[in-house]
C-alpha cells in the first residue's frame, strides 16, 4: 500500500477516535449502574450510583467525575465492606453533601426487613450509614461506626436518603422504601436525628403513588419533592413529583415526568437534580434499562435535560441517546 494513503487511513481513524471520545452519549458511563446521585463538587461534576449487581455482590460502591458530562473518571471502591464493617451486601443510593470542608456520603446497607415483611422480627443489622473523608473521591471512614437509621420509623424502610440543605443552611434526610418517605432532621455533626417537638424522630411525607428514591430541590422559592413509582426490576418504574411551599410538605403529586419509551428504553427512575449555579439549567441524572433487557440488574446511568413551563412545572423529560455536554467555568 502506498505510503501516503497508509498515513491518511491512519491520520482518519485517529481523528475519528478522538472526535467520537468528544461527543455527549447515553448512558454516560460503562458497567451497570443505578440510583445515581448526580452533584457539583469542588467544580466538578460528580456522580455516586450503585453498583447494579445482585445483593451480595453490592459491596462497595464506586463514584464518577468529569468536567463536562462527557469524559467521565472512574473512581474505584470509594468504599466497601472492609471500611464499614457493619456491612455486608446490598450497599445501596448514596448521597453526598460537602460541610466543613469534609465530604459526607450517606448510603443504606444490608436490605433490612421488617416482621411485617418476613414474618419473623424486626432486622436492625443494617440501614443508612454515613461515611466521610477528605475529598470527594476518598478514602472515606465510618464516621459513626453503626447505622444512622436502623428502625422503620412508619413502615418505612431506611434506604434511598437523599440529604439536602434548606434555605436557613439546616440539613434535612429523606428517606424510604416500600411505599413510604420520611424526613429527619440532622443534628450539626451528623451523628444522630434531632428529635421534632412532639418527641419523633421522623416526619411521615408520603405523596400518593410514592414507592421509593425520593430527591429534593428549590426552585423559585418552591420546593419540589420528587420520587419513583412502578417496579425497579420492570418497565413500569417511572418518576413523578410534587411542589410545596415548605421542607415538610404536604406535596401533592402533580404528574409523571419521565417513563418508559420502547424507542429508547424501559424502567427509567430512580433519579437526581443538577442545576447549574446561577444559572436556570437543570439536568435530570437516572438509570434505564435497555432495550432488550437481558436481566434484573441490567441499568445503566443516563443524563438529560430537564425543562420547566412558565408556571413552574416539570416538562416531560426526553430520554436520549445522545446525552448532554455542558462544561463547568
């Protein structure tokens, strides 16, 4: 072959290599992955899923960050079993919030049921556990070296927090699986709950139709609680939301935002909010299954954009396979 066609075969390829790495596409990372929390940290992007696998091998989970939703860094075993030794499998849904210069991931461990579902007893091994470290990526630490939530406090069970910040900078979780959601208010080191003025630990906030992943933001001065429905291991899993004027509800369900389209993909749920500081530029960041689905753990972690009317309420969010680009100043 002549030299000079050889070098352009080449000189296309290469080119071509490196335009495709550049270009937005969803899912956004390899391997299967779910429940993704998505933050700004530190002029990052970042995002905390779980690893999708069956529960004995959820051991540890692992965490992404990129610059422009495009190039995504893995960092491996932010945390595992050998660092939380009350855990064991099914390490699940973490959430992380930056106070104090430290980075504190929440995550729920362990599957625990309760007597009402087994028929047995009350499990508490397991539940939400916090871990903090130094940097986003680790190496983190038990910070309390047992469970925050290890009851089911209204039926409730502890998995699926998200923690978020209020306007007056207190820090709120919510939390619940198996239909319920709750919301605790955290103490200023997060080392416990701070009990309301009737002497409970938790406020029961379901919406109607709430299954479980239940993630919070403020926009415009109202607060939008936001959930899963259907069944995660199907194509019935979708999100829906509510809005209210205060941290503790009531939210009454407004409508389903993003499901299931056989031209892209099934079970779409389980989600997180970015919004660009100063900016009204939201990003919905959810895992979906795709299309065929070969398993119960097969779901990946997609990025789209999420969009609002002029009367405040969430557009329907269009899956892609496209993705989004959007970098950070």
């Amino acid at each position: 072959m002549n030299k000079s066609i050889l070098f352009s075969i080449i000189f296309i390829c290469s080119f071509g290599i490196q335009f495709t790495s550049a270009q937005s596409k969803n899912p956004i990372i390899d391997g299967w992955y779910a429940d993704p929390e998505g933050v700004i940290l530190d002029k990052q992007y970042w995002v905390f899923p779980t690893f999708s696998a069956k529960y004995r091998q959820q051991v540890f989970l692992d965490a992404f960050s990129s610059k422009d939703m495009v190039t995504w860094k893995k960092h491996e075993h932010i945390i595992d079993t050998t660092v939380i030794k009350w855990a064991y499998m099914a390490i699940w849904a973490p959430s992380i919030v930056k106070k104090d210069k430290k980075y504190y991931l929440f995550f729920s461990a362990n599957d625990i049921q309760s007597k009402a579902r087994n028929g047995k007893e009350d499990d508490h091994n397991g539940g939400i556990g916090i871990a903090v470290a130094d940097k986003p990526e680790g190496p983190y630490k038990d910070h309390l070296g047992k469970p925050l939530i290890n009851q089911f406090y209204n039926n409730a069970q502890p998995i699926d927090q998200f923690v978020f910040q209020d306007k007056d900078k207190q820090f709120y979780i919510f939390y619940g699986g198996w239909g319920r959601c709750n919301i605790g208010k955290l103490n200023d080191d997060f080392t416990a709950l701070v009990p309301f003025p009737d002497g409970s630990l938790v406020k029961e906030i379901t919406p109607k139709n709430y299954v479980e992943g239940p993630t919070m933001f403020i926009r415009n001065g109202k607060y939008y609680l936001m959930w899963s429905e259907g069944g995660w291991t199907n194509g019935t899993y979708k999100v829906a939301y509510g809005v209210s004027d205060s941290v503790f509800g009531p939210f009454e369900r407004v409508s389903t935002v993003l499901e299931a389209d056989e031209s892209i993909a099934t079970g779409a749920g389980h989600h997180s909010v970015i919004n660009i500081p100063n900016t009204d530029e939201w990003y919905m960041v959810y895992h979906r299954r795709p299309i065929p689905n070969l398993d119960r753990d097969h779901r990946v972690v997609c990025i789209d954009r999420m969009f609002f009317d002029k009367d405040g309420k969430i557009e329907n969010v269009k899956m892609t396979f496209g993705g989004v680009k959007r970098k950070l100043k």
